[in-house]
C-alpha cells in the first residue's frame, strides 16, 4: 500500500470516527486501502443480530441490512482512490444489488474492486467474508453497486 493510500485509509477512519454517527455506532473500520480497491470492516455485535426463537444455543447470525450497509459503504468509498481531488469530491449510490451466499455468524470484512470508473458513474464489486471466533472464514455476500461520482478536478 502507497504512502497516499495509507494516509486515505487514515481520513476516512477519522472521519467515521468523529463525523459519522451511523458507521461509528457499527463500529466501521477501514482495513486496506490501495488504488481500485478498499478493505472495510464490521465487528459482530449482539445488537446486530437476529434473534431466532428455538435456535438452541446456536450462535445468532447478523442481520442482512449490515452486510448491505457494509457493502454500500466500501462501494462508494473506494472511488476516492480514483479522484483528483478525493477530499473534495464524493459519491452518492444510483443503484445497489446484493446477494446473500451464507449466514454471518462473525466479524464481517468487505473488499471493493472499481470495475469501472467514468466521469460521473461509477461501478464497484464487493465481497463480504464472515470470521467466526474459531478462525473460519467464509464469503457471506456479493454485491454491486452503481455510483454517482461527483469530480472534483
Ligand atoms: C444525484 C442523483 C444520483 C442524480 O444524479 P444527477 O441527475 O446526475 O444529479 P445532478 O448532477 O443534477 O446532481 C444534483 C444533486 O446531487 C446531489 N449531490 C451533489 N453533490 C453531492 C455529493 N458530493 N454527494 C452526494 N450528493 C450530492 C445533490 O442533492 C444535488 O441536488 P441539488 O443540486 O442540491 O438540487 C440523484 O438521483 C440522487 O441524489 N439520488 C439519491 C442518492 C442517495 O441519496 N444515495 C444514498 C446515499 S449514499 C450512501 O448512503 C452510501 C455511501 C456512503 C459513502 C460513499 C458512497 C455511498
């Protein structure tokens, strides 16, 4: 990771931490950043989850609207590796698509790839995994979004 992007990661976690009342509350993180790609990252919380009667002592999995949220975020965010000017410009979602692989029963961890980024749309690809405590990893969710990219250039 380049020294630019590092500091990029930096920003932003700043700016979750202190600006951001709904992705701090979640307990965002960002993990990697580097050019065309972006890490982010949800903690499993009790107050995520679904709570599922008759389950037993199963270990209750994350409600589908976190690896959403998770999967929107990274999405849009990973187009600031792309801007001119990443502090001044920004993203809003157009169009969001996610498909659900498995149930999230642990941390959750994001990775955007840009498959494409024009000069006011952009297009990304994410994929969730979920961490358990006992260390298995496994892909969660796949999602798409579509962007609209406000330039500053
Ligand atoms: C903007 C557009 C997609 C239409 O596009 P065009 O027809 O090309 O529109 P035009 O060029 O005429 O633009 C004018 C309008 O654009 C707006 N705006 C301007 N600058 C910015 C800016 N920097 N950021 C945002 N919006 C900006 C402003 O309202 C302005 O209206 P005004 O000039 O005040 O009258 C519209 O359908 C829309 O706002 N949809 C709702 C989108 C939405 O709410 N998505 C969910 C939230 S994203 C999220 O939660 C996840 C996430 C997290 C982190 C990162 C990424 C994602």
């Amino acid at each position: 990771m380049s020294e630019s992007f590092e500091q990029m990661g930096a920003i932003l976690q700043t700016h979750i931490d202190t600006d951001h009342e709904f992705l701090s509350w979640l307990g965002t993180t960002v993990e990697h950043v580097d050019y065309g790609e972006m890490t982010m990252a949800i903690p499993y919380d009790e107050k995520l989850t679904n709570t599922r009667p008759g389950r037993g002592d199963h270990r209750p999995d994350i409600h589908g609207g976190v690896a959403a949220t998770l999967i929107d975020t990274v999405g849009g965010l990973v187009f600031h590796t792309d801007f001119d000017k990443p502090t001044e410009s920004g993203a809003a979602t157009i169009n969001l698509n996610v498909n659900y692989l498995r149930p999230a029963t642990g941390d959750l961890e994001a990775t955007a790839t840009i498959v494409r980024a024009g000069q006011s749309v952009g297009v990304s690809e994410i994929t969730v995994e979920s961490t358990t405590p006992d260390g298995e990893t496994t892909e969660v969710a796949t999602g798409q979004g579509s962007y609209r990219l406000f330039r500053v250039d």
